[in-house]
C-alpha cells in the first residue's frame, strides 16, 4: 500500500498541479508539499492535508467546468452576463 506522500503527489499529478500550485491553493509551502511526497514529514496536522485535499478537489471542479463551458451556447453566456431587468 503507497504511502502518504505516494499517495498526495500521485493524487496531484493527475489532477495536473504542480506542487508550487498546490501549495499555493492550499496556504503551504511547496517545501512542505515536497517533503510530504518524499516522505520526510510524518506529523503533518489533519487541516493541512484538508486543505490540500480541497485544492486538488477545486482543481478537478475547475477543469470539469472549463471543459463544460466549451460546449454552452454563446448566446447563454451573453443573457447571463447581461444586467437583470
């Protein structure tokens, strides 16, 4: 069974980011996203790794969502960003 750090970067690569993104999502640094995958950090706190969790979640969000949107008629986005009457 992968490890934790297997696990995160793992995890991060398929949702495409790189560990300076998932750092930044997450409020770390990427010294600290580097030392987890490499297994140098073991008593990393339950709310970082939420936090890394929900970024890597977002980033799947995001790219559903720009994929989607390719595929929304233009006219929709005009009435939806026109003022309400």
């Amino acid at each position: 069974m992968a490890d934790l750090g297997e696990r995160l970067q793992s995890v991060r690569k398929r949702r495409g980011l790189t560990q300076r993104e998932l750092a930044q999502a997450s409020n770390v640094s990427v010294s600290l996203v580097r030392k987890i995958e490499q297994g140098e950090r073991d008593d990393t706190r339950i709310e970082t790794l939420r936090r890394m969790a929900a970024a890597m979640r977002d980033a799947v969000h995001a790219g559903h969502l720009a994929r989607q949107a390719d595929r929304i008629p233009k006219r929709f986005w005009a009435q939806a960003s026109s003022p309400a009457r």
